[in-house]
C-alpha cells in the first residue's frame, strides 16, 4: 500500500480563512512574478499557490452554496418574489 507523504508546502492550507489564503495567494503570485527564487523554490511557490487557489474557490462555492439555500428558502416562504 502506497501513501504519500503531505506536502509540508501545502499542509497548512486547509485551515486557512478565504482572506488568508487569498493574501498568501498574492505574496506567492508577487515573488514569482519577480523572477528571482531558483527553479526549486520556484516550483513549490507554484505549488503552493495551486493550492492556496483551490482553498480559495473551495471558500467561493461555499459562500456561493449559502446564497443559493438562503435565496430558496427565502422563495419558499415569500412565493410572490
């Protein structure tokens, strides 16, 4: 049975607020766009930042999931709206 280990890069994420991870996710776009770190940093900067992305759509379809149920079960108990 083969398990992998977690990415101590990515390992924190998931406990992440939305504004935290989108902040994270900035610094990481900031210092690749500089061109600067070695093609092994840069590499888990991507990475990290692929992950931080996901938390933040995963925290926007949430989000986008409350609105939906909140608005249905406004609707059902206003029928005229």
């Amino acid at each position: 049975m083969s398990t992998t280990a977690p990415n101590p890069a990515t390992a924190d994420i998931a406990a992440l607020s939305y504004e935290q991870a989108r902040e994270q996710l900035m610094n990481v776009v900031n210092q690749l766009e500089t061109g600067s770190a070695s093609l092994e940093d840069s590499l888990a900067l991507w990475e990290r930042g692929e992950a931080l992305a996901k938390r933040c759509d995963e925290w926007l379809e949430g989000a986008k999931a409350r609105l939906e149920a909140a608005r249905a079960t406004g609707n059902q108990s206003n029928p005229e709206a």
